[in-house]
C-alpha cells in the first residue's frame, strides 16, 4: 500500500494538530497509510485519543527533534535521528513511501530535501509552489514563494515548467495559464530580471505563458500558475494570508456589533460562510517542493489538523498523478534537461 511519510514532531501544534490531521486525512482516502516519524510515547498518546485502522498507521521512533531555533544545513547533518531527517530518509528508501510531509522548519525540509532526496535532472533551483485559493472556487498554483530570495532569468523559467507540470499531474488542469508576477500587466513592466525572464519564458516550448500579471490576479482566477521570485512571492502569499485573516475578522467584528447587525448575519450567514471558505487556504495544504526527485510537502508552520490532512491528500494526488516523471518530461520536451546543469 502506498505509505505517506509525516514528520509528527514538525510544527507550532506538534505532535497533536499533526497525528490529529493524518488520521483525518485516512477517514478521506481509503488507497494509502501514513508512517509518523517521532516521539513514539506522545504519538501513541495521541493516537489512543481517536479510533483509526491500525493497520493503515505506522509508527517510526526517533530521539531528537529539529527546531526553528536550529541551523538548517548543520542541524540536519548532525540530527540524524530527527523526525524530519528519518522521514526524508524512509521516503527514499523505502519503495511504498510516495510523499513525506513535514510542518517544521522550512529551511531545514529545504536542506534535507536537497542532501537526502536530490534534485531531479537539469532543475537548477527547487521551488516551494502553493495553492492560494482564487475566486473561481479553484487554485492558482504561486511558484516560488520563499526558497529562492535571489532568482536568475533561468530559474523562473524552470518554475513556469515545473509549476505547469504540477497543475496538469495534480489537478488534471491540461493547458495551465502561466503568467510571470511583476509591477503591471504590459509586456515591458519589471526590472532586468523580470524582463529577461519574460522573454524566455515566451520562447519556453511546452507552456501556454499567458504574459506578466499583477498581485490582483493570483486570487482572480485568470491564471492557473503564478511565475515568482521566491521574494516577491512570499510577499504575496503572506499578504494574502493576512487580508484572508483581516477579512474574516472584520465580518465578525461588524456582525456583532448590536441586533440588527445580528439579524443581518442571519440572512447573509450563507454569503459569509462561502466567502470564508474561498479564503481559506488552509484547506489547499502546504507547499510542494518542485524539483526534487520525489514529493515534499512543507505545510506551514502554524498547520493544524485540517491543513495537514489536506497536504497529506496533496501528496497522495501528486504521487499518482506521476508528478516527477511530468516535471522530468516537460523539462525534456523544453530543451533545458540537458543543457542546465544543476547549481548548488
């Protein structure tokens, strides 16, 4: 049975949001299991709190934990009993294992997902891709939003593919709209690097590249990838969370206030419920780290149980879907498999 590795120990809400999420995300799914990588006298603590099929749960015992307060690169070499470590480890060892995901520290699954799982093939820069939820009830997929502060021309190009590969394994989306973000619509907006990687993103055989796109439009659905540097990205997908949470609570503040503004919910209780679920990018999952050789998934930091069940589902859909072997197909079908070597 295809087993999808979770790091129980990773995340603010650690162990119980985490054990509490994969179990939920087995009550959605009955084609898979889940092998929870830790403290194994807190995880069974957990586990005993709800009733689940043995038999679809694992447990792998580790002794350390790796933190924020850690060094990515030395924690990761030195903590190799961590949770997060051995998960990364059981993924590419173990034929069954499809997907790890982890809630902890971001550049501590950057690093382990580089020194133990690899890069595939002529990918230059892995990349983090979330989904943000848009107004069409669907996802517009932001690649990168935080692995790579500093981009070349090359880079984002590579994130178009490998963005366009994800929508079409995961989502089953068969032409992805890519559209470069940057200050304005028009084709010579941006600075150097935006206008360089416009132009080669144009010429990308493979790719249907819409043009350059503003903040605005990742939520408005006219786009189904959303081509950044991992700075401007995580920018906006913070922003984004931030007037999804802003949103939510004005509404709440408002209909509050007296009875009429309670009367008034009453009627419109339908009308906000949608709208905070369209704004709930919680329910999306976490990040898939494009470009390595197998499935990561960083969920926030902050997951509880139902983003994790979600991310869990995500690596389930990417595995199945053949999300490698279409990255490595589409990067062929580019020209760039065999002419970008990979940089460290």
């Amino acid at each position: 049975m295809l087993k999808i590795v979770v790091d129980a120990m990773g995340g603010d809400h650690a162990p119980a949001e985490i054990v509490k999420g994969a179990l939920d995300s087995l009550a959605m799914r009955t084609d898979f299991m889940v092998v929870l990588t830790g403290d194994e006298a807190l995880i069974d603590r957990e586990l005993t709190k709800y009733k689940y099929d043995p038999s679809r749960v694992e447990i792998v015992p580790c002794t350390e934990v790796i933190t924020n307060d850690d060094v990515p690169t030395h924690a990761v070499r030195t903590k190799r009993d961590s949770s997060l470590v051995v998960g990364l480890k059981l993924l590419k060892e173990d034929e069954e294992a499809g997907a790890f995901v982890s809630a902890g520290s971001t550049g501590a699954v950057l690093t382990g997902g580089i020194m133990h799982i690899g890069r595939i093939k002529g990918v230059l820069r892995p990349a983090l891709c979330p989904g943000i939820p848009n107004v069409n009830g669907g996802r517009t997929l932001l690649c990168d939003c935080g692995a790579n502060a500093e981009c070349k021309p090359a880079y984002l190009r590579q994130f178009g593919i490998m963005a366009s590969a994800y929508a079409k394994a995961a989502f089953g989306v068969e032409e992805p709209r890519v559209g470069l973000l940057t200050n304005g619509a028009e084709e010579h907006k941006g600075d150097t690097l935006h206008q360089e990687a416009h132009a080669l993103l144009k010429a990308t055989p493979g790719i249907n590249f819409i043009g350059n796109m503003e903040g605005r439009d990742i939520m408005y659905g006219d786009f189904d990838v959303a081509v950044s540097d991992g700075f401007s990205g995580n920018i906006a997908l913070k922003s984004i969370e931030g007037c999804g949470k802003t949103v939510a609570a004005v509404l709440s503040e408002q209909f509050r206030k007296n009875v009429p503004s309670k009367l008034a919910y009453l009627c419109a209780r339908k009308q906000v419920s949608a709208l905070k679920d369209m704004l709930d990018y919680a329910k999306l999952g976490g990040s898939v780290f494009l470009g390595l050789r197998q499935v990561v998934i960083k969920s926030h930091g902050s997951s509880k149980a139902k983003s994790i069940a979600a991310s869990v589902c995500q690596g389930v859909d990417a595995y199945r879907g053949g999300l490698i072997a279409s990255i490595e197909k589409m990067l062929a079908g580019s020209g760039l498999e065999e002419t970008a070597p990979a940089e460290v």
